[in-house]
C-alpha cells in the first residue's frame, strides 16, 4: 500500500509523468548505473556459467554481500562474458561514444593535473578526453527531450578539458563529476576530501553532507533521488548516469556492514572493499525502492555493470586472487582485468506495459555470448526510440537479442583491448575472436622483440596454459585479426627510446 500512497501524493502535486496521474508517459527512463573498479566475481551474483548456461558460484560469490544484485539479476538476464576496458577513463569514453578505445584514443586512465602518457605511450594519445563534438548518446537523448542527469564520477577529461564538466557534453545536471578519478575520502565526516583526505581529489557538490555521516554512495543516491523527482515533475522521461565513486580506493570501511566480513584469512583492506561493495549495492536497492515509490519503475530500464577488471585487495595484478578463479586485476591484460558483471532488466517488469513490450528483458537468464561496453551505446538509443548521429561511427551493436535471451549471429564474437602505455600490464593490445585470445607485448625497451600468447578460452577460460609455441598457425591467424582491427580503428602505436612507432609484427618463435 506504500506504493498507492506515494502515487497519490505525487499525483496532488501534479508531478508524476505516467498514466498512474492520466498522462502518457511517451519514451522509458533509462538508468546506468556503473560501478568504479566492479569486477566479474566482485559480488553474490554468480556470473560465470557451465556448458548448459547454467550459473556455477565460487568462493568469491560467498565472500560478497549483494542482495540488491541479486534482485536485480533474477528480475533481468547476466552476462556471463562482458568486455570493458582495462582502466576507467577509457570505458567510460567507449560507453559515451559507442567506440572502442583504439578509435577514440582515451587509451589510458585520464590523470586530472598531467599527461600520463607513460614513457613510450603514444604522444598523441588523447588525454583531454571527450568532447561535445562527440556526440554521446545522453546529448542525443537530450535533443530528444530527455532530462539528462549525471551523478558521481565522470572523469571524462583532464582539468581544464571540455570534458572536465559533464554538462559541456549534454548533460542538463552535474552533481560530484569532474576530472578527479577516485575520491578524497568516502566520509562525510571528512567532507569527502575537503576536511580530511586527499584534498586534491575531494569531491564536488556534496557541501549539505559535510560533517555528516553520510558515507559517499549514500550521498550520491540521495542527491539521483532528488533529480529522479525534478524530471518527474518537469513530466520528462530522464537518463540518469549513476555513476558511483566506489568502490575504488581508498578502501575506506563503511562501519554498517562491517560485521558482516570477519574472515581474520582476508585482510583489513579487504574487508574494507567488500563494504564498499554492499554500501553500493544498497544504493541500487535504494534507487530500485525509489521508482517502485514514485510508481514508474515499469517505465524505468536499469544497465549495471563495472567499468573495467576489479581491483580487491587479494593478491597481486597478475594472480588468481582478486578475481578467482580469473587471473588478472584492474589494468591487466588477462580476464580479470576486462571481464565485468552486467545486468540488464526493467526496473518492475510487466510484460503487459508498452515499452517493455517494445523492448522485451529475459527474466532470471544468463547470456553466455559475448557484449561489451561499446554496445551500450546503440542499445540506450534503440530502448529510447532515438537515433544514432548521422556519420557517427559505432563499433558496437545493439543487445536487442541477446537481452531477449536468445543468441545473434550477427553480432560480433571478438575483442580488441589496445593498451599502449605502462600499467599492470604494459604495452599489449590484446584480442578475443570466438573462442580463442591473443595478447601481444610491444616491449618498447627491446622492440626488435615483441612477444605474444595465445590461449583457447573454451577450454582454459583462466588462462593457464600458453599454446603461442605449440600453434604458431592460430598464433599467426590471430595476430592478422587483430592489425586488421588496429589499422580499421586507427590505432596509434607506443613508441620506442628513438621515438619510432611500434606498429605489430609478428615474429616466428
């Protein structure tokens, strides 16, 4: 009865857009919600799956706390196999655009004050990051008649860049984005960095939380809730970018949900990630209750997904700790460096209302072929009923059929990851076609020697057992798909101590 109340008060008020007050809602709200270092096994949701599709849970999947995910994920299908990039600034950039990084050229993770280029990057790789001449798809939402919101991280552009602020890109609100990439402090006692903290990366907007104990995503969930009820009363459908800060470092434990964690075998720090994990899956459950509240979850399509490989505080980059039992973290070349978790559903799905009917979500389903982040894109424009910039150039497609639960034989079975700056994993540019995956190494500091691995993921999906030696056809083969992918992206290449750019090539071992 909760619900009926809170539509009849905002009916008295005149300020709910939808047929509950006798006015036609005419396109569906639309929210992403993306976490900030999310990885694959970074939750309770089981997203890996067995030969017949069906879910397998491991250790990690029992460790994590996120019943909101869960709700989320019986209302709507996983991917079991969702590419992101390796670091932040370039998925956000390939979410925004619908390209791959290659293309775009936000190649690395944005620093605000400086380029990171890194010692032998490319020197024209593109640090300052979007522009409004990119033509991201919440712009054309908003020349649809969207309210456009962004709420949290941006770091779409370095300090000073027109990317700096997300709305010089077609955002009509702003709240907490900026060029920073991770924040000050996640309390509110510390005003998220302008009290105590890292002062150079404190948070933006959040002054009402100052001295409060509002942990960061609480306050960012809040401030979404306000917006979600501006655009309601404005009678506009709206995209909202919720965009969280965690769960990120520092890992600072958010108190609430600390008992939760006591396995004295982990560590503080990881104890700690794992509340910034629930403190954010509580914020999906909030913002879920919200639309429920103000009655237009039905119109409302929800996006989840992490922006690149976790980062949890177990083990090192290149091991089988932070994303068992995938190898790799955040900025490696392996698995656990580009897998992410992805949900899609209706907010309350009802297979009787129009746009679910337009666009139909499979409930409680994994989908084991391959997405990724250039594909959100396309798919927020064909649920919205907008269309994509005349010329604009699209590496992804949209999910139509793979959200329904079905496969499509038209969409593309590879990933191409180009990272050609010094991380994690340094200088490699990484491809997946069908099955198989091939990773090559630059070596700038030796370039007459680049390296390669080639691994059948079908049958080692964590990467233990290099066949580069034992099947130098596949090798080669692969190594052919992916220059043909760099030259159509227009790559740019690392360079070596004498400034000669290393473009592929492939050496016989």
């Amino acid at each position: 009865m909760r619900t009926n109340r809170a539509f009849k008060g905002f009916c008295v008020l005149g300020g709910l857009a939808s047929s509950v007050c006798g006015v036609a809602q005419e396109r569906p709200n639309i929210i992403v919600f993306l976490v900030d270092d999310m990885g694959l096994m970074d939750t309770s949701v089981p997203f890996i799956a067995d030969e017949s599709g069906q879910p397998v849970r491991h250790p990690l999947n029992d460790w994590y706390h996120t019943p909101n995910m869960e709700r989320l994920a019986k209302q709507g299908i996983c991917f079991s196999t969702f590419y992101a990039q390796s670091v932040s600034s370039p998925s956000r950039a390939s979410i925004m655009t619908g390209q791959n990084a290659a293309r775009h050229r936000t190649t690395n993770w944005i620093n605000a004050e400086s380029n990171n280029r890194t010692p032998y990057g490319p020197f024209d790789w593109n640090w300052k990051g979007l522009t409004h001449q990119d033509m991201i798809y919440p712009y054309l939402l908003q020349q649809a008649g969207y309210k456009t919101i962004h709420v949290g991280k941006a770091h779409f552009g370095c300090l000073k860049s027109e990317g700096e602020n997300p709305t010089n890109l077609g955002f009509d609100v702003n709240i907490a984005g900026s060029a920073i990439g991770h924040p000050g402090s996640y309390h509110g006692e510390n005003g998220y960095g302008w009290i105590k903290g890292q002062r150079a990366r404190a948070v933006p907007d959040l002054e009402q939380y100052h001295k409060t104990h509002t942990f960061l995503s609480d306050a960012l969930t809040l401030e979404a809730g306000k917006e979600i009820e501006k655009a309601v009363a404005e009678k506009k459908p709206f995209y909202l970018n919720m965009a969280h800060y965690a769960v990120h470092s520092p890992f600072e434990t958010d108190e609430r949900f600390i008992s939760h964690y006591t396995d004295p075998n982990k560590s503080q720090q990881a104890r700690a990630f794992a509340t910034l994990i629930e403190g954010m899956d509580k914020s999906l459950g909030d913002i879920l209750d919200k639309l429920e509240d103000m009655g237009i979850a039905e119109n409302t399509l929800i996006i989840f997904l992490g922006d690149n490989g976790g980062d949890a505080p177990l083990g090192d980059a290149a091991d089988y700790g932070s994303s068992a039992p995938f190898k790799g973290k955040k900025g490696s070349e392996y698995e656990g460096g580009v897998r992410v978790p992805f949900i899609v559903s209706w907010a309350h799905p009802n297979p009787n209302n129009k746009f679910q009917k337009a666009y139909p979500i499979a409930q409680n389903a994994i989908q084991t072929q391959m997405g990724t982040v250039m594909d959100i894109y396309p798919t927020v424009l064909s649920v919205a009923g907008v269309k994509p910039a005349p010329n604009h150039i699209l590496d992804g497609a949209d999910l139509r059929k793979l959200l329904k639960g079905k496969r499509d034989k038209k969409h593309r079975d590879d990933f191409l990851m180009h990272f050609p700056h010094e991380h994690r994993g340094s200088y490699f540019t990484s491809y997946r076609k069908g099955d198989w995956k091939f990773i090559y190494y630059y070596n700038p500091q030796t370039p007459e020697a680049p390296t390669y691995k080639l691994f059948n993921l079908s049958e080692d999906p964590y990467e233990k057992n290099d066949l580069s030696k034992t099947n130098q056809q596949k090798a080669k083969e692969l190594f052919r798909l992916m220059v043909q992918r760099l030259e159509k992206e227009q790559a740019l290449y690392p360079v070596d101590a004498d400034k000669n750019v290393l473009s592929p090539i492939f050496v016989a071992e």
